[in-house]
C-alpha cells in the first residue's frame, strides 16, 4: 500500500476512521472524503492529521457528482466506501462510480466486507436498559458482536464467541451494577419496532417493510437448534474472523466486555 493513494468514505465514523488511521500507518497516502470538510476525526488530532499527511476532499457519498469530482481530484487507486441507508437508490450511482477505482485494480481486486452485527449497535437498547427492562423480538437469536474500531482495523474481526442479546445484556447489566430484565416481544410488535427504526434510520418508507422483514429473517435463521432455513445470512466464521483481525491489523479481535 506504500504511497498509495487512498480515498476514505465516513472517517467521522467509528469504522471509517479506523479505516483512514490504519491505511496512513500503513504507508498511504489518505484523502478524506467529507461531506463537511472541516469536521474533526474521531481519534485524529489536528496535529496528527498535518503530521500524517492526511488531505480532505469534499464529497458527499449520496451525491454522485460530487464522488466523481472527488476521485478525479484526488487520483485515488484505492477507495473505502460504505453503504447509505439514507440513499434512495441503495447508492447504485455511487457504485457505478466507484466502478472507475475498480477498473483500476483489475478483476476481482477488491473487497467487501460484510460484519454480522456491529457491537455498537447494542445502544439502541440504552433507554429500555436505564428502566432496567429490555423488551425485544427473538432475545435468544445469536450474533457475534464485532467492534467497529476492529472493523476498520482490518477486514471486520469477530468476538471468538457468540452472544444472544440476553448475554450482552447481561455484559452491560455486569459492568453497571445492575440486574436488567429481558422480555421477548412477538413478532407483530418486533415488526413494528424495526420499521420504526429503520423510517428513522433514514431508509427510504418503500423499504422500511422490506428491511424489516429481512432482518426477522435473519434473527430467525440465527436461533440454536431452529429448523428455519430461509435465513440468507452467511455466519457464524468467529474462528477465521479473529485470525483475520490478527493477520491484518496484528492485534486480538476486542471482546464485547472491553
């Protein structure tokens, strides 16, 4: 990657911060791409960024105009981009354009990553832990709870063990002193919750339905011991995961209590 340069997508993110810190220790060249150029990055100090050599580009990744404009200017052969839920097309301009990176690399030169649940998303649960009882659908449904920061770390590193919901509340319950009470919701409230989350999510209202059924589909698929198999969700793979987090970022994929 040495010189290389390299156009960072959502550095003021979790993930894509790690992602641009990373990419520089590595011997890059990074341009992050903003939406407002003047925002601070999450662990990226002023000083840090002007000692790196980082540079900044203004680009909103929902606006493919100015995605072009961005990897015209920057010359960028490599490109971290991430996925919109705000974006009306599901980002297919976005894509297209990123295409000319791709063309770059050859065929099959990239990479997606596919994390199956990232464990900050376990904070959508902090207003029902403060009454001291989590109310969801399928609490028994197991994930591996992947740290955003190993994400962009390397190439998406998994806890070594699965969690349901119930233990990682129980994880959070531990650490604040606290017994919380988890009760399973049926389906049709679940449904409800998830549209809701998604509409205010920013996904568009013709996909919010459609969210929310796949992602039941996927909790369904993710029960021990279920029969269901219409769950096209690809896991569990924790073993490979932290040997990838090893191999690319050299460090241990960080456990869901750290």
């Amino acid at each position: 990657m040495s010189s290389t340069k390299t156009l960072i997508f959502g550095a003021t993110g979790a993930v894509g911060s790690a992602t641009a810190r990373t990419a520089q220790e590595h011997g890059a060249k990074v341009i992050l791409a903003r939406r407002c150029i003047s925002k601070p990055i999450p662990g990226l100090t002023s000083a840090q960024e002007q000692a790196g050599g980082f540079e900044r580009v203004q680009a909103d990744p929902l606006d493919p105009d100015s995605v072009r404009a961005a990897v015209m200017k920057s010359g960028a052969k490599h490109a971290f981009i991430y996925a919109a839920l705000q974006s009306t097309d599901y980002m297919r301009a976005t894509i297209e354009i990123e295409k000319n990176i791709a063309d770059i690399f050859g065929p099959q030169k990239w990479v997606r990553v596919r994390p199956g649940w990232f464990a900050s998303n376990t904070s959508q649960w902090k207003p029902m832990i403060a009454d001291g009882k989590v109310k969801i659908l399928y609490p028994y449904a197991t994930f591996e709870l992947i740290s955003p920061e190993d994400i962009g770390r390397g190439c998406g590193a998994i806890t070594g063990r699965q969690f349901d919901p119930r233990d990682a509340i129980a994880a959070i319950g531990k650490v604040l002193g606290r017994d919380i009470r988890v009760t399973a919701l049926n389906e049709d409230v679940g449904f409800e919750k998830m549209a809701n989350h998604f509409a205010g999510a920013g996904v568009p209202e013709s996909a919010t339905n459609d969210a929310a059924t796949f992602f039941i589909t996927v909790l369904k698929g993710r029960i021990p011991g279920d029969t269901f198999t219409g769950c096209i969700y690809i896991g569990p793979a924790y073993e490979e995961g932290q040997n990838n987090i090893l191999e690319c970022a050299g460090q241990k994929a960080t456990t869901f209590e750290d």
